[in-house]
C-alpha cells in the first residue's frame, strides 16, 4: 500500500513535537478501550499542530462540530488565551461522556 505521508517526514515530525501529557495518553487509552472506531481520534502531531494554529492566529472562540472523544478539543483550548471560548458539538453520547 502507498503511504500518504513519507515515513521519514512522520518520524521527523514525531521527534520534532511536544510530547503526549499524561492527561492525553490517559485519553487515547480510554478511546481504544471503550470506543467502536477509535481511529477517529486526532492524533499527537495533528493536534499539537491544531493548538499551535489557535495560538498562531489569537483565535478567541472557537466551533468544533463532529467531537469525537475531545482529543483535539482540549488541544485547541489549550491554545486559546485566557478569555478564549471553545464551544463543540456533537451526536455521539458515549463519545460525548469520555470528552
């Protein structure tokens, strides 16, 4: 199968940002146990690269719509100022609870 994304780009990406907190690891853990299509979730590199865009162009408020877990939800808070807003939807309760 060709790959999207060379593997030697992703490996570059991968040492060159942040690493997981606790709080993350804990998250993407609880996604791959208890949900059906745990793949959905963003990961490290897409949500660090998300929180570093908030934080680029002073987002203040922020729409998510179509949550999963809360994954890059949390990412992108993280990147707002301290009266920044984060307002998110979505239709899954069972993700919705993890989130």
């Amino acid at each position: 199968m060709d790959l999207f994304i060379d593997t030697a780009i992703e490996q570059f990406a991968h040492d060159h940002t942040e690493p997981e907190t606790d709080l993350y690891a804990r998250l993407r853990e609880e996604t791959y146990r208890t949900t059906e299509r745990p793949e959905m979730q963003v990961g490290l590199i897409e949500g660090r690269f998300l929180q570093m865009f908030v934080r680029l162009i002073g987002a203040r408020n922020i729409r998510g719509i179509g949550m999963f877990t809360g994954y890059s939800s949390l990412m992108m808070a993280e990147g707002l100022s301290g009266d920044g807003r984060l307002i998110r939807c979505g239709d899954d309760p069972k993700a919705e609870a993890i989130a």
